[in-house]
C-alpha cells in the first residue's frame, strides 16, 4: 500500500469536524452544515480544474454530513471520478462514498461497474482489494451478474496474491447469499477447495467459509474437501502453540480456522474412507483431551477460543452419532460445565446435552447428570438457562425416571417465568401421558397442572385428560372420584370446573354410591361453581345437567328448577338459553329409554397423534422436540377429532355424496342394465342384504376393516390420511341401531360435510316411517355429545 503523504491529512476536513463538534445547538450545527453544502456546490459547479485532493476532501466532507444524518443529492459523479485516479487514497475515499451512499438504482452503476472492472483487471493487488471490497460491500443483483463470474476466475488465478484471494473469497459468498442463481457453478469448484491445503491459513480460513456455504446448497459438488478439510485440521490440532504464531489467540492455535473446518464437516456424514476417519476420531479425541488439560493463561480470551473449537467438536460428534465412546466423553465433559461459574458455559451444555440425550449410545450417561440438572432448575438465577435445563429434562425422560422429572417440573413450575410456564406444562402434559404406566398417576399429574398453573393449561392439555378417561375403562371410576374432590376446594380454575363436569356428567353414577358423593351433593357442587365461569363454561355445564337426569332419575326435578329458572330461560347469551329450553323440554316430554339414547356414555375416541405434542412442536419450531420419531409412533387420539353421528339423508337413495366418492366408499354408478335402486346398497345395508352384487366397492385397504363387524359392534370402519370413519352398533333381540362417527384427522376443518346412506327400498320405507323421530334424537345427540 502506497504510503500517505503529508498533504493528505486533509486539514479542510478536520476543521469541519471540529466546527460541528463545537456547535452548542442543533440549529447551529444546521446552519454550519448548509454553509459548507454550498461551499461545496459552489466548488464542484464553478471549478472545472478541482485536483484530486480537493474533490477527496469535498467528497469526505459530504460523506461526513451523510452519517450525520442529512441527505446529500449531489457529489456522486465526482466520488466516481475518484475511481480512476491512480492515487491509493483518492479510489479508498471514491469506493467509500459508493458503498455507503450509490445505491443499485443508481444511474451512475454502469460507470461505476467499469471502474471496479479496470481495476480487476489491473492485477494491482492494491486496486483489486479496494474494488472487491466495494463489490461485497454492495452485494446487489446488479453487482452479481457483472462480476459473479469473473471473482472465481481471479480466486483460483495461480498469481494470485494471497491477500486478493481472501477478499476474492469473501467477497463471493457475499455474492452467493444475496443471489445464489447468479453464481455460476464450473471448473473453478474443485479447484477452490484445494485452497484447504493453502499455506496461508488466511486464504484457509476464507476459502473454508466459502466451501461450507456452497456445500450446504450442493454437497456432492464439494464432497472432496472432507479429506481435505480433516488434514487441515489434524495439522492444526496437533500443532504447538509456537507453530502458528500469526494465527494463534492466546495459546489456541488458529481457533477461528478450526471451528469453521468442524462446521464444513458437519455438512457431511462420517467419512467412508478408514484412514479419514480414524484420523477424525483422533482429531476430536485430542481436542477432548486438552479440554482437560490445564489452562496456559487466565485470560478470559483463552478459555474462550479453547471452548469455542470444544463445543464444534462436540457438535461434530453429536451429528454424527457414530462413535459410542466419543459421545459418552462428550457428554461428560458438557457435565463438568453444568457447575461451572460461567453463565454462557452452562447455558451451552445444557443446549448440547439437549441434543446428545436423543443419541441411543449417549442417554445412558446424560441420565446421570439429572441431580444437576434439577439442582440447576432450582437455583440458576438466569431465566434462559432455566429454560434449557427444562429442556433438557424433557430430552432425557424415560419410564425410568418419568415420575422424578414430572414431579420436579410440577415444582418448578409454581415459580416458573410467565414466559415459559405454558411450555413446561405442555412438557408436562407429553411426559405424564408417554411414560404413564398407572393411568390413575395420569389424571393426578393433569389434575394437579390445573391446579398449579390453569391459566396455562390449553385445550388441548384438558381435551387429552378427557379422551384419555372416556377410552380407558379402568381408570374412570378413579377419575371421577378425584375431579370431585379437587371441585370442593373453595377456588377451582375454570379449566378444572370443565374436566370435573364432563367427567361427573359420564362416570359420576361411579361415585354416587358413596354418601358423600351421592347424587345431588355432586349436583349441588358442580352448580355452586356455575356463576363463576365463562359462557362455554356454563354450556358444558347445562350438558352435564341434563345428563344426570339420565343417571340420576331423582334429581331430576331438582335440575328441572335450575333450567326453568328465568336466568336460564331468559339468559341473553344465545346458546345458554337455546340448551336451557331444549334441555328442559327434553327432560319434560322423552321417556326414559329416549333420554338412556340420546345421552349415552360417549363412544371411545378414535386414535390420532396427540394435539398437545403437535402444539409443542408449533412452539418450539421443526426438529426441536426431543425423541420426535418414537413420539410420532405413539400415535394417540386428538380431542378435537368429530364425534358426530351421522343424519341420513332420506333424498339420496341412488346418488352417493361427493365426499363419499372421494374417500372410495360411494355407490358404483347405475347403468341401463343395471338392476333396481335397491342393489346398489351402502356398506351398511350389506349386514342385512342376502345378495353379493347388492355390496358397493370397498375402498383399497377395506376389505379388513369390513370383516371385523362379523363379530365385534364397535370398531374402525375406514380410515386414510383425512378421515377415519367408525361404526358403533346395538342389538337388543330383533331391534338393532347403528350409529357412524367421522373424525377428522387433518389440521383444518371440514366445510360442507353431508354424509349420505345409501339403502334398499324396503329399508328406506322405514327409515321414512322413523324420521321425525330420528330428527329429534340426532338435534339433541349434537348438543349432548360435546365435540371435542
């Protein structure tokens, strides 16, 4: 670089900085800024002849005022002609004012852009630094195809200046992040990763920041550098201190350079090649080894450039998950940070050790480590490390230690930051039902949830508790009696209120025989928490009700009193005073083997992929919740599934639905030889039906499901990735009664749904002669069964 001269210390310019620094005012600093504006106006219209120091000065000046905050409209031709002096400091200060103040609009880029080729082509290492540092100072489209194929060419120049080939480097992957499709791939790929094995570990550390960018997009095209990469950083590890001199931080030798050959490897999978790979596993067990070691210097930049080359090398090891014994050194060097007196060194093992614990070679030992971690959850003071250590609890769970790690995010979570409470209790919530060996711990863990942190509990978390109950007949005697003892503390959350009256209004007959659960006092304790909730609330409420005047006969006229009372009759909310009316008169005018119809038990949930994980994951974002693959394989029921019975729709006797169609299970198409309406017959009339030709198509995957009936009444008649169908049916001698239920296995809900039975004439006459009657039950079956 050439040297500065005397003269070009600007004295013009310090001078204006001085006046603007002395300004007492605003307005004064205004009106000294506008003084020299029109000096400079004046000098750039008036003097033709300006040298190259005044227009350097000049265009300092306006440069200046710029970062001040003040526009400038003029100076850009002149800053222009900047670029083809020959002088060092007038094309520094003419590059700098294009890269702060041209923009890619600019007419002037076409000028702009032969200067920066003049340059380049000038093999003054000097003018080509100055030209690609504009280039990537920029890094607009415009600057991409102008210049993205020429760099590569100068990057992989044998004359090349070491210097110019680093800025050759980086200015490129400027270039590629801001418009990939303009950078050609060519000839110059496989050479540009030879640049590893350069003996300047500057155009090294460049050219591997480079490679690791493109090999993300295109593995295969840069899959040599592995081999590459890897001796480089044998040489590196296994070197002294007193090697690398230019490139060593305080006794680290090249830090930066090694954790970016460790992040170029982990764009990989582990090498093929024996000798490779083993010098890899001696690579990362040397760097495990001098973690050991003890430190060369108290400074607090050792210990970070040691750590930093650990934790990639640990990252390393963990994407890979191939060698047992460098995963299990891995973890218990991250163990060692768990107590360390560095905030950042404990926030950064528990993030590791979050990953390591999904490794099947190392959750063995991360197990081992959970004394700490809940000693962390109790004491750490920061809440970020707080948050780690939950998850890492999450990660490490198993039926093992399922009910320990439960119990002491349950504690933690009464003291929990607001910001993650609704987290921990979807963790919660996962864990309870995953590693549930006693369902009765189950529904004590949830009860327990709400108790602590209701706010937080979504609909989900209740939703799950419920179908969990409802589908496992030994646990809803116990569930019952437990809601109702959590009911009779003085406050309850409204979340409680809703599990307790949905349980009591299906299972309470469980309870009742006991006198201090009998009929009335649970009807009395449900009611009592009636004014204090929402209106969603009170409709499940009022369902309840009216089904324990299908379990309870005496109380009915008690739960008569309530829904005459004008606050529910006369209620200004639409829905209450809709159940209300139609509860009442339902009570009034059915017998009771049309109440014991219409408000049945419900029916057990079909299963499904828990909604409480999906919403963790939505959380939490892709690939961040911990033993994803064995959770999706768990498949469990999602309480918002449609639990529906299906109408039947009298008008549709030849023509089958357009939804049927779509899932396969509709009629075949009628032709003139058909034979008459009646034998094209749904699945259902097939049970009745003595002809094979009277059978619509089954869907593919079918014919299983179909077969099961013969000997069971409840089952899944048809299921796919949209909908799962099933049948639930009742005999009673020769009377019989059927009932189909759509779930809706997709995250949106279903428009227009219409679902029509095809049936014979005979059976259609008496479909006809019940409608009125199978109106009203389906009316009231939607309100009684609550959809969840």
């Amino acid at each position: 670089m050439p040297a500065v001269s005397k003269g070009d210390g600007m004295r013009g310019l310090a001078v204006f900085i001085s006046d603007i620094r002395n300004c007492k005012s605003k307005e004064a600093e205004i009106k000294r800024i506008n003084k020299e504006l029109a000096n400079i106006r004046s000098k750039f219209k008036g003097d033709k002849a300006l040298d190259g120091y005044s227009k350097k000065k000049y265009v300092c000046k306006l440069l200046f005022i710029f970062l001040l905050g003040h526009d400038i409209d003029f100076g850009h031709m002149e800053a222009v002609n900047l670029l083809s002096s020959n002088r060092y400091t007038e094309k520094q200060i003419g590059y700098l004012f294009i890269s702060v103040l041209v923009n890619s609009n600019s007419e002037l880029i076409r000028l702009i852009n032969n200067a920066i080729k003049n340059d380049l082509a000038s093999r003054n290492p000097t003018f080509m630094g100055l030209a690609l540092h504009c280039i990537a100072n920029v890094g607009s489209r415009e600057m991409a195809e102008a210049f993205a194929g020429e760099i590569p060419k100068i990057l992989v120049a044998g004359d090349t200046m070491d210097s110019v080939k680093q800025s050759a480097a980086l200015c490129l992957l400027r270039l590629y992040r801001t418009s990939p499709d303009l950078v050609p791939m060519g000839d110059w790929t496989s050479r540009v990763v030879h640049l590893l094995n350069d003996q300047h570990l500057g155009v090294v550390t460049a050219a591997t920041s480079l490679i690791t960018t493109l090999a993300q997009k295109n593995p295969e095209e840069f899959k040599t550098s592995v081999s590459l990469a890897v001796s480089r950083l044998s040489r590196i590890v296994t070197s002294a201190s007193t090697d690398l001199q230019d490139y060593t931080y305080y006794f680290v030798p090249a830090p930066w350079l090694s954790v970016k050959l460790l992040r170029l490897l982990q764009c990989y999978p582990p090498p093929e090649d024996p000798a490779v790979r083993g010098r890899l596993t001696e690579c990362l067990e040397t760097i495990l080894n001098k973690a050991q070691e003890p430190p060369k210097s108290k400074k607090v930049q050792h210990s970070n450039a040691k750590n930093a080359v650990l934790f990639e090398a640990i990252s390393l090891i963990i994407h890979h998950d191939s060698e047992p014994n460098l995963l299990v050194r891995a973890c218990n060097q991250l163990g060692q940070f768990l107590q360390h007196r560095e905030t950042n060194l404990r926030y950064l093992a528990l993030e590791s050790m979050c990953t390591l614990a999904s490794s099947e070679f190392s959750h063995e030992a991360v197990k081992t480590h959970i004394e700490t971690v809940i000693n962390a959850l109790k004491t750490e003071r920061d809440v970020s490390v707080r948050q780690r250590a939950v998850d890492l609890l999450y990660a490490m769970c198993d039926r093992s230690n399922a009910q320990q790690i439960v119990a002491e995010m349950l504690n933690y979570l009464e003291t929990a930051d607001y910001s993650i409470r609704e987290e921990i209790v979807l963790k919660v919530a996962i864990l309870a039902e995953k590693y549930a060996v006693d369902y009765t711990w189950y529904v004590d863990t949830i009860l327990n949830l709400i108790r602590i942190a209701g706010d937080y509990v979504s609909e989900e978390v209740w939703y799950r508790v419920i179908q969990i109950v409802i589908n496992r007949d030994d646990v809803q005697g116990y569930a019952a009696k437990t809601v109702f003892e959590a009911l009779q503390a003085p406050a309850c959350h409204e979340n409680l209120v809703k599990v307790g009256g949905y349980i009591l209004g299906e299972f309470g007959n469980l309870i009742a025989g006991d006198p201090r659960s009998s009929p009335l006092i649970q009807f009395n304790l449900l009611h009592s928490k009636f004014h204090l909730c929402s209106v969603p609330t009170r409709a499940l409420l009022l369902s309840t009700y009216i089904k324990f005047v299908n379990l309870f006969p005496e109380i009915k006229t008690t739960i008569q009193d309530v829904l005459r009372s004008d606050s529910q009759l006369k209620n200004a909310d639409v829905e209450l005073q809709q159940r209300a009316v139609e509860y009442l008169r339902l009570s009034t005018i059915a017998s009771t083997d049309i109440l014991a119809t219409v408000l049945e038990e419900m029916p057990p949930f079909p299963e499904r992929e828990s909604s409480i994980l999906a919403k963790l994951k939505k959380k939490k974002g892709p690939g961040t919740v911990t033993d994803l693959e064995e959770i999706k394989k768990e498949r469990s029921s999602d309480m918002n599934g449609s639990t529906e019975p299906a109408s039947v729709n009298a008008s549709a006797v030849s023509t089958p639905s357009p939804s049927a169609d779509l899932l396969g299970l509709g009629a075949a198409p009628l032709t003139n030889s058909a034979p008459p309406p009646s034998s094209s017959g749904s699945l259902l009339v097939d049970v009745f039906s003595d002809s094979a030709s009277a059978v619509a198509p089954l869907a593919p995957g079918s014919d299983d499901n179909f077969a099961r009936f013969v000997c069971k009444n409840n089952g899944v008649l048809f299921e796919n990735q949209l909908l799962q169908i099933g049948l639930k049916s009742e005999f009673r001698q020769n009377l019989g009664r059927m009932f189909i239920f759509y779930g809706n296995k997709t995250s949106t809900q279903f428009l227009n749904f219409t679902p029509t039975v095809i049936c014979s004439d005979d059976l259609q006459s008496n479909i006809l002669k019940r409608s009125s009657m199978c109106l009203f039950l389906f009316g009231f079956c939607v309100l009684c069964h609550t959809k969840l």
